[in-house]
C-alpha cells in the first residue's frame, strides 16, 4: 500500500457549512454535481466517485478557531471519514490540526 496522498486545507477563513463543503469538495476533486450532505460525502469516499483516491489524509488547520455550530459538523464530517476508512481498511481520515504558531521577527540585543 502507498503512502497516503495529505491534503491539508486551511479553515481558519470558515464560517459557514457551504465555505467548507466548497474547500473539501474542491480538494477531494469531486464532480459538480456532488451533494453538500454528510451522505453524499460517504458515498463519494467509499464509491471512488471523486478524482482523489485513498490512501487519503485530509488535515484541517485551524478548525477550532472555526464558529462553535461549524466546529460541531465538522466533527460530524470527520466521523463520515472514520466511517468510510472502517469500510475501506483505514485508508481515509480526517484529522483537526492545531494552527502553527506565528514566528516571531528576530530581535536585536542591545549593546
């Protein structure tokens, strides 16, 4: 088995359902036509419907930082991944990565 392809997309600008199903969709390379549902999203993973295959890991940076009601259907959309990996061996998942910290500029010592 090859390693899995990581799509990593950045949800800190998220603050509706349709900006994320527009992110994911686009990511996962599905057709126009896909259905903005939990359902659809099932059926697309397990079906290879969408241009993108497992092994798959889609990251979602900043997901915490997204509105309280999306972060609560984002663990419903992350548990449609774990759904489709239990059918598929393990080969999707959906995980909530921590936003990186913001570098600090180098500071000058004062002589």
């Amino acid at each position: 088995m090859r390693d899995p392809l990581t799509l990593r997309l950045d949800a800190r600008g998220w603050y509706s359902r349709e900006a994320m199903w527009r992110a994911l969709l686009d990511a996962l390379g599905a057709p126009e036509w896909h259905g903005h549902s939990l359902d659809a999203l099932y059926d697309s993973l397990v079906s290879g419907l969408d241009r993108v295959r497992p092994p798959l890991l889609v990251e979602l940076v900043g997901a915490a930082e997204c509105p309280a009601a999306l972060v609560a259907y984002l663990t419903r959309v992350r548990e449609v991944f774990a759904d489709a990996g239990a059918v598929l061996g393990g080969m999707v998942e959906l995980r909530f990565t921590p936003t990186p910290p913001r570098s600090r500029p180098p500071t000058r010592s004062r002589q």
